[in-house]
C-alpha cells in the first residue's frame, strides 16, 4: 500500500466519523476504523465498501481513489482534487462546490506523490489532535487501518502522532498551489466543534494566507461549522 493509498483511508474515515450521524451511531471512529479494515464482530462487518454503500452514495468514486480511478489515483493533482470532493460528499457537503473551488489552487508543476502524501497525513493528524481527543484506545484504530501497510508507512504515522501539534510550520511547509488542499485534509478529521478545533484551525487558515471567505467556502463544502461570522 503507498503512502497516499493510506491517506485516502484515513480521510474516508475521518469523513465519515466526523460528518455522518449514521456512522456516529455505530460506535465513533474507533468502530469506523474497525470497518474500513473489514473488522467487526461475527465477520460480519463488510469493509469500507458496504459501509459507504450503506450510507447512500459516493461508493464508486471514493472508492475509485483507492484504485487509481478514471478521474487519475489519488497520488495525482486530479485524484487528489476528486478524493477531497468526495469527502465533501461523505460528510453531507458539496462535492461538486469542494472539488471546483481546490483545482482553482494546483501547483504549477506536479508534486512528488509522497511529499504530498506526508503533508496531508500531517494535516489529518495534528487537526485530529489539536483538543487532544484521540485517546489510546482510538490511537490503536487509527493503526489498525494502516498495519497491511509497509514498515516505512507505518513508522511515518506513528511518528506523526507523536510530533508537536503546529499549524506554523505545516503551514511553512506546504508548497505553495496546496495551501487549499492542506486546509481540506485539516478541516475534514475534526468537526469542528470546540475552542482548541477552532484556535488550531484559524492559526493554520493564517499560516496558508487563506482568506475567511475561502475558508468559510471550505467548511460549507464539508459540511462542517464555518470558522467565521
């Protein structure tokens, strides 16, 4: 599995954790977790494809992220821009609004896969935990849907969730033509419901010169509350 095939893991099941009530009631993210690497009790969890199925919609071209669809796998500049689209439409958003308003943002030239795959594992991760709400026992999921990964990806994740929470230097790292992008990824893994969310999401808006309004469009999209009034 490539680096950015399990950033498209974690982002599916950061949206559906954070943004579905459906999945809510099935347990939070550490059971979310659980189905996108086919667990659950009795065999009977099907993996991520019956669990996006049984939320009505957006199976195939979530899915199709994971494969290198047609709209280019998700290590390209497209597939990139169709996997955050595609979030959006997880979370109850506008896929369609999300996906337009990132490919206004590319880079000039394409990136390296994993230097972009690094930069969106750190955005979901530091989001994740900028309240300090992933606990021990979530920790251990979000593992879980990595662990059919090789060494190196899981080593990369480890030490991610063990880095300093900073918004400054994620931001000073994003290359620019991804600043839209970064954002995305952050606000995607957090609700955002809580005054450290907040804090933490405003400061790297700040460090990516994003503007209120972009931002406000960002969160609509996701369906997420806006940042700004």
């Amino acid at each position: 599995m490539s680096l950015m095939n399990t950033v498209t893991k974690l982002a599916i099941g950061f949206a559906m954790a954070k943004g579905m009530d459906a999945v809510q009631e099935r347990g939070g993210i550490g059971k979310v977790m659980q189905g996108l690497t086919g667990g659950g009790s009795g065999g009977q969890g099907g993996g991520i494809g019956d669990m996006l199925g049984s939320l009505g919609g957006g199976k195939g071209g979530l899915l199709g992220q994971l494969t290198g669809g047609s709209g280019g796998g998700a290590g390209s500049l497209a597939g990139l821009g169709g996997l955050l689209g595609g979030l959006g439409a997880a979370r109850g958003g506008n896929a369609g609004g999300l996906e337009s308003l990132i490919n206004q943002d590319n880079p000039a030239q394409e990136p390296d896969e994993d230097e972009v795959a690094q930069l969106m594992l750190r955005a979901m991760t530091q989001a994740a935990r900028a309240d300090g709400d992933i606990d021990a026992g979530e920790k251990e999921q979000l593992m879980a849907v990595i662990r059919q990964s090789d060494p190196e990806n899981v080593a990369v994740v480890q030490q991610m969730l063990q880095d300093p929470v900073d918004p400054a230097a994620l931001a000073s790292d994003t290359p620019q033509g991804l600043e839209t992008q970064v954002y995305t990824m952050a606000v995607n893994s957090i609700t955002p419901d809580n005054q450290a969310e907040a804090q933490y999401l405003h400061a790297l808006a700040q460090g990516l010169n994003i503007q209120p309004q972009t931002a406000n469009e960002i969160h609509d999209n996701l369906g997420a509350p806006r940042l700004y009034t």
